[in-house]
C-alpha cells in the first residue's frame, strides 16, 4: 500500500521538524505545485521559506539528498535505466 500525505510547509508545522522526517528519511519525497497555481490570486508562497523549511525538515545534507535525489530517482525507476541507452 502506497500512502499519500501533504505537509503544507506555510502552516505551523515549519516551527519543528515533523516526525516522520526524522524517523524515515528513506521513505520521503520533496514535492511542490510549481509554478504556483495560486499565485495568480496574489498570495505566492515565498520560495526562500519554503527552501528554508526543507533545510529545518531535513537536517543533515545526508538527509536531504535522499529527500530530494535518491527517493524520487527510486520512485521513478531512474536508477533502473541509468547509464543505458
């Protein structure tokens, strides 16, 4: 069973670290809605915050590339096929 969960980072939760962050790096993926549906509407989030919740969220460099580099290239199947073609 795959789980889906949102984390609005604009929300109180940026004031700590969220739990599953810290307990299993292994199983999360940065994701965002680029390029900003609501924005339009005049209420953009602000990037440099969000960047800064995910460097809050995620701690170790170590943590962070798994986050952002290694969970998604599993997900996807990019380690799969990398180096063919």
């Amino acid at each position: 069973m795959t789980r889906f969960s949102v984390i609005d980072a604009s929300s109180d939760l940026g004031l700590r670290p969220p739990a599953p962050v810290a307990a299993a790096p292994e199983s999360m993926v940065w994701t965002s809605n680029w390029p900003r549906p609501s924005s339009a509407q005049g209420n953009p989030p602000d990037e440099a915050t969000l960047t800064g919740t995910l460097l809050e969220w995620t701690g170790a460099a170590e943590a962070r590339h798994r986050i952002l580099m290694d969970n998604p290239a599993t997900l996807h199947g990019f380690n799969e096929t990398a180096g063919k073609g």
